[in-house]
C-alpha cells in the first residue's frame, strides 16, 4: 500500500485530554501573490503536423489552480496574464507553473517550474525567466532535454486586513478574553 501526503496537511491531535487552543496552528492566509504570466520561448513541440497549442496552469495550493488561454500554433506564445493567488505559508510553499499543450483527448505537460515563495522580496514587482523542466522530480527523467523558458512577473504582498485580525485577536487573548478562535 502507498500513500501520498501533500502540502499542507495539518493535523492537530491534542495529547493528555487537556483542553488547548488550537486556532493559532491553523492555515491562514498571510499574503496575496500577483502573478502575470508574460511568455514562453523556445516550447517543445509536441504536434506531428504544426505546433503546439500551449497553455499555463499556475497555482500555489493544487484546490486553486488558474489557467491562462490557449495560444494556438505557437512555441513561443505570449499570454500578458495576470492572477491573484492566495499564500497561507511563505516558508513552505511554492508557485508552480505547468505549461501544456491542448489535445484533442488528453493534453500533454511541455514543462514545470516551481519558485519558492519565501525567494520572492515582498512588495517588489519582479520579473523572472524560469527554465522549464520535465518534472519537478529530475531523478526519474530520462528525457533532460531543454524544454524552453517561462516569464512570469510576480509580487507577494500582505493581506492587512488578515493581519490586523491575527493582531486583535492576540491583543484579546492578552487581555484574557476567552473563546477567541
């Protein structure tokens, strides 16, 4: 039997029956991460006759994935779109970015980036080129050829109205407000 456990699932198990406050252990969301994916160069082309038809798929949690158009016939398409993606861990998570190409019947991966969110400075836009790979897990890939380059502009910002909540509630519990969760 094989299991698979993904990022972020947290389980809280309280030990020896005394009543504890578990409400700061919960995921919440610290930061809202602005992402344009720009262009990609050089895609691999997967088509017999023509060229690939590409497009994004770009998320944080796997449950909130967006996806950019469909740029037909292109290896080197430019999408200028932009999401807003929400961060509950900057530390531990990370943006991906899937680019594939539409078929008829299943579509086919061209490539995968992944950016670690604590890497990006808060509060400055930035642009990036990220090389694209086969897989994020390149022990298992025989195939390393250069599958091309993805731009993507992003900016991870705070979301003050979640912080201003954290901090009110600290500020009760201080005071010995109970029942705050």
């Amino acid at each position: 039997m094989r299991f698979l456990i993904q990022w972020p699932h947290r389980i809280v198990v309280p030990i020896g029956g005394i009543a504890v406050d578990t409400s700061e252990l919960e995921l919440r969301p610290q930061g809202k991460l602005t992402v344009t994916v720009v262009k990609a160069n050089d895609l691999k082309n997967t088509e017999m006759i023509g060229k690939s038809n590409p497009y994004v798929v770009v998320y944080i949690r796997p449950l909130f994935k967006v996806k950019t158009k469909v740029i037909d016939n292109d290896l080197n398409p430019i999408w200028n779109q932009t999401f807003e993606l929400i961060a509950e861990d900057k530390e531990t998570q990370s943006l991906i970015l899937e680019v594939f190409d539409e078929d008829v019947g299943q579509d086919k991966r061209l490539g995968i980036a992944k950016l670690k969110l604590i890497e990006l400075e808060a509060k400055t836009p930035k642009e990036v080129e990220v090389r694209l790979l086969p897989s994020l897990d390149m022990l298992k890939i025989k195939d390393k050829k250069d599958r091309g380059t993805l731009t993507v502009k992003e900016q991870l910002a705070a979301l003050e109205a979640e912080k201003m909540i954290l901090e009110e509630r600290k500020n009760l519990k201080a005071a010995g407000v109970t029942g705050i969760g």
